[in-house]
C-alpha cells in the first residue's frame, strides 16, 4: 500500500504538472463531485448490459471516462455503506452495525439513536484542508439527532433529508421525515416536499438537481474548488420521477426514476462542461448497495447476472456500477478491472486534493488513481459484512463464503424474497449456515451468478483458500470494531421537532422517552 | 408488411444513390457477411454487460454499428436456428423438427436421415441472381446426406463440417465427423483436424478465419459481390481455443474461445476496413441459440439476466446477441429495439442484394433496413417454438408462455439442469404445463428475467392477452407444417464414407441400414 501511496503521489504530480495552469507552479486541485446511487444495481445502466438501454447520459459518461465492472459497496445496506464512503472505513469500524443479533443488517430509521460518532473524520471535513467548499444534495442518513449533523461533520451546506424518503405518516405515531437546507429544516416529505405513492410523481430529483447545478455555478464564480456529494434516492422504494419522465421508460416507473437521474446527470456533466470545468472536476457515480429485488419488478431494479440482491453477501447484493470521469486525465473508454470499492472514493478524493489520509487509525479505501491513470491494478481484498459479521470475502477472482444467508424461513414465507426466481441449493439459504472451517468457494470470472462451488477437493480450491485465509486471519486480527451504533432505538428521538420547525410552525411533540433494542430481523 | 417492404425498397435507393459508385449508375450490391456463433449466448459480449468484458472487437463493432437487445433466434437448438436463417421460414415450416414426441427439440446429429428438403430455397441460391459468391466456412448442420450438401443448396464454396466437433469417436461404432472442403471430405475431426479435450487446444478456429480471410481477398480481387457464413462452433461445448488464447481469459476456457472468436472477428472487419471495402460490406453477428447452461461454468457461457438457456423458451434460450456493422450506412452507435429475428436475416439480405424474398411461400424474416438505416420500429411476433409445439410469443413487451418446460424430472434427477441457480415457481417446471386457456404473460421490460408473472386479474394482462390472441390464432390457423425431417434415424446413414474418402482412404463400413424413431429427451 505503501507503494501505491507513493506511486499514487508522482502520479497525482504528473497530472497536475500536465494540467500546467497557472504561474504559482501548482494548480488548484480539481472538483470532486460523488454521484452516489440508492438501491441501484449493477444491471440496471444500458452500459452495464441492461436490455432498454435507457441511460444514454451515464452510458456516454463510460465512454469518457473508466468503467469498474468489479466494484462495490461496502454493505448490502445504505446507512453503513454511506458511512463507509464518507469515513473511507468499513462499517464495523465506524460504528456502522448492530450487534442486537448474529449478521443482522441494520440502518438508521427515525427512532435510531445512533448515528455517526463525532471521533470520525469525515471526507467533507478533511477536504477542508485543501480549501474545498462542500455540500451535500439529498439523503444524508447517518443519524438525525442534532450531534450527527451533516453540517457538525465538515458539509458546508445541506439541502436534503436526514433519513429515507418513506410515508406518508400521520405526524401522531410518526412523523414524517424533514427535508433540511442546511441547519434547518424547510418543510417535510408528503407535505411540502409531495411524493405520490399512486402515481409516482414527485418533483425530488429536479430539485436535487437545481440544488447541484446552483452549487457548482456558485462555487466556479467563487474559483474555490468543491466537493459535491449528490445523494439521490429516486430509485429507492417508493420510486419517484417527475411528470416529464413519468410513463417514459420500458421499465415501469423504476425505469422511469433511472431515466430521469440519466438526465440529471447529463446536465450536470453538460454544466461542467459550460462552464470549462470538465478537465478539472473529477466525478466518480456508484450506488449504496444492490438493486432491491424484494421491491422488484415494479419498485426494484436490476442485478444483471448476480446472485440476490440488496440485504445479502452475494455479488447481488454488493457489486455495483461504477464510472469515473475527468476528461483529459482518465482516458476516455477504459474499462478497469480494479476490484474497488465506496470506500475508495474517501481515499481518492484525499489523494486529488493532494492530501494523506489519516494515519490515527485503520482506513480500508485504497487510492484508485493508480487505476484509473496509469491502468495498474492493485490486489486488495473485498470483505463482505452483514452488522458484526463477516460473510465472506473476495481476493483477485475466487470469493469465499463463511457465511450463507439470505433472510429467515419466517420473512420467506411471508413473501420477502431477497433472490427472487434465484435459488442455488446450499447457498442461498434460509437459515444461517456457517462455512468458516470450510469455505464455499466461487470463481467469479467463470461464475459471476455464484451458482456453482468449487469441488472442496480440487487444488484450485485449496490453493485459493490458501492464499485467502491469511488475509482474513489479518483482517480479523488487526480489527478494532466500532462501538455499535445502531443497536438503541427510541421513538422521543423520531423527527417530531426538527431545528428551524418553531418558523414554519411544523414542531410536534414526541412521546416520552424509551429507549429500546432495535429489530432487525435480517 | 407490403409499407414496410416498399419503405424498405425507397430506403434501399437512397442508400445505393449515396454510394454514388460506378458510371452505370446503381453501384453494386453490398457483400453480405453473417458471422453465426455456436451456443454464445446474450450476455457473453463486453457491450452486453459480460463483467470481464473481454470482447474489445465485438463491442467496438457496436459503437460503429447497431446493436439489437431484442434479437432472437429462431428455435432454442442450433439446427432448426440454422435452417430459419438461411430460409427465412420457422423450422415449423421448412421441416426442421421432430414430431416423435411433445414440444422436443430436435437437431441433425449424424445418425439423423433428414436434413434441409430440396424444396426450401435457401439464401446463397437467391443471392446467386444478383451475382453474388458464397461461401460457408464452418458448421452446416441442415443434414450430411449427399442431397442436404451445402454445394447443393447454392453455396459455391464450404469449409467446414456437417455435424458438431462431438467425438472422439472409435470409427467403428461411430465414426468421427468429417471436415469438408467444397465436395469432398479433407479430413476428420480429432484425426486431421485435433481438438485436444483435455488441454482444449485446437487451431480450428485459426483455420475457420483463415478460410474467411482468404474468401473475401479472392473475391474482392474478382470484384465480385461475395456471401460469406461464417458459422465457427469454437464456444460449442467441447469449447476450444489455439494455443494463443488458451489461458488468457479470466473466464475459463469457455472464455478463451470467445476472446478467439472476437479477435477473429476484428481481423475480418480489420481486412475489409484494409481492401477499402468496408462500406460496402454489410456483416452481422448473432448465435444460433442461448448459452447452454448445462455446460457451464467452464464449457458453456452466460445469458446475462435472462432466465435459463439453450433448449428452453425462456429468453435464456433465445434472445441472442446482434450487431449489424456496414460502417458510412448503418448509424455508429445505434441501438434499435426492433425485435428481430434470425431469420430477418435473409429478408435484409435479398434486400440488400436488390432482390425480392420468393412470393410462393410463407416467409417469417422481416427486412432490418428500415430499423438500421432510418431507426423504424415495425411490430411483429416473436414465436418460441419447441419442436412442433408452440411454447410462447412476444408481441410489444409482453410474452405469453402456452406451454412451459425445462427438462423432465429424469433427466433433472440425473444432473441434467438448463436452468442451474435459477427457479421460478410454476414457470420453470419440470412437466409439461399446458397454459393454452389462460397463458403466464411477462412483462420484458419490466421483468426481463420472466420471474413476476402479471396478475390473471389485471386490466394489463387483460390487454396484453386480447392483443397477444389474434396475432396466434392468424398465425396458427394459416400455418402449414413442412414435412418433419427430425424424426427417422438410422446408424448406417453416418459418415461412414463421405465423398473423397477413398482419396484419403479414410472410407468406413457402415453397419446394416436400421431406420428407428429418433430419441429426444427433451
């Protein structure tokens, strides 16, 4: 790592000595600007294989720029993976997890307590360092009490809500959920801020999307280099377009939300270029965790050829898309097989600002530059949690699994189906089943749906187990986890009386105060 | 239809008057190249969304071309697909299938007495009327008898073999298949022509390009317009790659042929980019069928997210792979969602050639100019025929399943799985379920997989229904069924004593002539 570091530093010279502006020497470092997904998957941009191609504007963004085929979050589920993003470190370390039960996944709902600790050194924080302005656009979802604000956590500026978009509620048992521009809040979803369950019509995304361009107008007149973190949620069940896209897509209505992010970002990269900031803003777009199959097919999107999706370890569930593009330093077309992650967007981003990661504790995202500049790849493991638990874990080709699940008998039977259509026996099981002595072991390049284990007896199994054991026994050994975060929930703690709720007359009152251990039952 | 074939016609003009070539006026006909894969299957091609993406030529070949998402093969086995497309007509009609049993499909293995009737017309004969050569080089499979010979059926010139490269056989028993240049047998599969099953190393593939190579210099030379059916079978379970591609996939062998198939392929277009003749030349490239799944992880490819694979009417087991390349004429970069059809292949090619399909038969292929060159959309039925039974159809984005099955439970106790990792309750049955009264209707766009069959109740599988009848029953009650030709085996009809033989003396004793019902499982 060391030697990437280094390596990624003479890189990062190269780059801006080649972007040669200026008469100080040193150009300013370029915009960064993270267009992170919610419940998107892998299969769902046409660049990715999918059959209605509907993603002319992220498919040309590819073109452009680099394609990761192998890249991932670093959780099946949204809060901890944000964390992870943000923190450049994964979940357990952060907090990000609950250890209420054995692999449970779990996210910060409004009666959560937890949320991120303030001993975490958060990106927008750190880019402060190199004179970055910073804001965040939509989902924030790291806690909503008033200590995990993004603004107390290095944002500048906020326009968005604190937790998922769901509702509408009757403000009596639960109140509906804020929508914040930057301490306070400016009005909540369903009333101020509509979403039509029915028809499937909201407003949200052109919003998010003025809130984006105005930023980046304001901060190019300024000549202060950003960072933009445009969290969306339209394809998060209940999916949203406006009435442009509504009916648009040969997908349905989550169609209808892909297509109209596409746009979004179309405008936002058309923008950069406008303005004559292309070659010196570096946007990266991913998404938080796998499509939700069990919100599928009208509310859900695609996977392409993985295994499950959303909630579960299997590539499913983890591996997303992923484009990055700065035209005139990332060649344009290049597809790389780096094995990256969401927590290598903090560690980049650093690296672009020319600063160094923290060094007071373990950081697990790795520079991509070295990727995407000079095509070199970096062999690092994947490690897939579920809360405290470590699934399984993917080196060069070959992931192995300690752990299988997908949800309860129970849930199942109740119809919450994760792997919808999709059942390889032994693997996509309904009960815990531990494999920690004895790895199921996949070949993701002959195998990427996970449908057919390797032969425990083969050499190829053996060998990839030799080589996979020490870095999990490294990993296990050298990991200090986090104090759990999301284990207490308490309804006093739900968005009754938001700060900035006394002006618009929109304070309700909680209930009293009890607090309690958080269900997550998978 | 008749709208379409007169657009169609004007489009043409248009399109030889911008080729402006020659004094006499209209310049001559556009060389027609169908590259025909063996078993690949939809998400097999980097630009289909295959993770390792190793298809560089291919996927460049869509950038310049058109891409077809919505393409399918003919039948989900590779004789009747190949017989569709030379014919135009649904294996139904030319003969190609069985009536020994319900729904079977059926192929031309070497025992099989039938083979392509002497009353099917077939493409390299029309063609002959605009003066084309042809060629094919690689797999007939339309029937070895001396009547079902290619040379008979208007192909000038063939390399290749009438059967698959199964073996190796004893000759005695079963003799291996021949390889034929033009009349006479050259040699047999794994004696002159090795493939070598435990390394997979075979140079047939190398061979099979330089066959094509060679053609299109010699016509070229000639300046005659020129037919070449390129049917390489490299991706057929035994798979096979030279030695320079063995090992170089990070797929597995089944890889290895593909990275060898799309290197050829660049070559091919790379030479008639050299010889200047790449405007003039209109080449296609699809697959007989879907990917076996039964084969796979390490003998058979991936159908992307659809549901199963070869031998099944999923879309697995018929939607293909498609590009159409004819660079200054087909837009680069273009996506149609025409749904085609393997046999609009040779309705686009006597479109091509100036020429009308014959007018005394029923003929099922569409012409795809009107969709390349000016983008026009023409609905039409995609039929999922399983032998003599009518398995399903697609009309827009619905496809009604009358009858659904895998395998048998035999065959699936025994290990024998199209559809591995993949179970969708009542669609993917192991019996023979009959749906003619009240058909399963999927959604494509929304549900791609066929994993949510729409609601019986639903005013959308209502519609989708009183729109999808008609087409059916028009279509069914105007069929008329060709003479079955999979029906009748008999051992002392295998390649026993090919002609040139004796020149090699190569000749085998065929055993006594024993005319049986040919078995097919399933």
């Amino acid at each position: 790592m060391a030697a990437v570091a280094a390596a990624s530093r003479r890189c990062l010279l190269l780059v801006l000595s080649a972007a040669g502006l200026g008469l100080t020497g040193a150009p300013p470092p370029p915009n960064i600007l993270l267009l992170l997904m919610d419940d998107m998957g892998w299969g769902d941009l046409g660049v990715y294989g999918e059959p209605s191609r509907e993603t002319p504007n992220l498919d040309r963004m590819a073109t452009e720029g680099t394609l990761f085929p192998s890249f991932y979050a670093a959780n099946p589920l949204c809060s901890p993976s944000r964390a992870a993003l943000l923190t450049g470190r994964l979940p357990i370390r952060s907090g990000f997890y609950t250890t209420n039960g054995h692999a449970r996944n779990a996210y910060t709902p409004q009666e959560i307590v937890g949320g991120i600790p303030d001993s975490e050194r958060l990106l927008p924080a750190l880019l402060k360092g190199a004179g970055y302005a910073s804001k965040i656009v939509g989902k924030w979802h790291l806690g909503h009490r008033p200590q995990f604000h993004p603004l107390r956590h290095g944002f500048d500026e906020w326009f968005g809500s604190p937790n998922c978009h769901f509702g509408p509620y009757d403000n009596r048992a639960r109140p509906n959920i804020p929508v914040y521009r930057d301490w306070e809040m400016v009005g909540r979803y369903y009333e101020e801020f509509p979403i039509h369950l029915k028809t499937g019509e909201s407003n949200l995304t052109q919003i998010y999307l003025q809130e984006a361009l105005g930023f980046i107008r304001r901060q190019q007149a300024a000549h202060r280099p950003f960072f933009l973190y445009w969290a969306v949620d339209a394809t998060h069940a209940p999916v949203y377009a406006s009435r442009a896209f509504l009916g648009t897509s040969q997908r349905g209505r989550y169609g209808d939300a892909v297509r109209e992010i596409d746009d979004s970002v179309g405008r936002i990269l058309g923008l950069l270029r406008d303005l004559g900031v292309a070659e010196s803003s570096f946007v990266f777009f991913t998404s938080d965790n796998g499509a939700a199959l069990v919100s599928a097919p009208k509310q859900g999107g695609s996977n392409g050829p993985f295994l499950c999706g959303k909630q579960t370890t299997f590539e499913g569930g983890m591996r997303e898309p992923a484009i990055a593009w700065w035209p005139g330093h990332i060649p344009a077309g290049q597809v790389s097989h780096q094995p990256g992650s969401i927590m290598d967007l903090f560690t980049t981003s650093l690296s672009l600002a020319g600063l160094q990661p923290p060094s007071d504790r373990a950081i697990d995202g790795l520079d991509l530059l070295p990727a995407m500049l000079q095509g070199r790849l970096t062999e690092r493991p994947i490690f897939y949690y579920r809360g405290n638990t470590l699934m399984a874990v993917t080196l060069g080709q070959y992931k192995a699994h300690f752990w299988t699940w997908t949800n309860s008998w129970e849930e199942f039977r109740q119809g919450v189906d994760f792997c919808p259509g999709q059942n390889v026996s032994g693997v996509t099981t309904h009960s815990q089943e531990e494999h920690t002595r004895l790895p199921l072991i996949f070949h993701l390049g002959r195998d990427p749906g996970e449908r057919f284990p390797l032969s425990f007896a083969s050499s190829e199994y053996l060998d990839a187990l030799r080589k996979i054991t020490p870095v999990v026994q490294r990993h296990q050994e050298s990991l200090v986890p986090g104090q759990p975060q999301l284990n207490v929930c308490n309804q006093a703690v739900m968005n009754w009386a938001p700060p900035g709720c006394e002006k618009l007359g929109k304070c309700l009152t909680p209930p009293e105060s009890v607090p309690e251990k958080c269900s997550w039952p998978h």
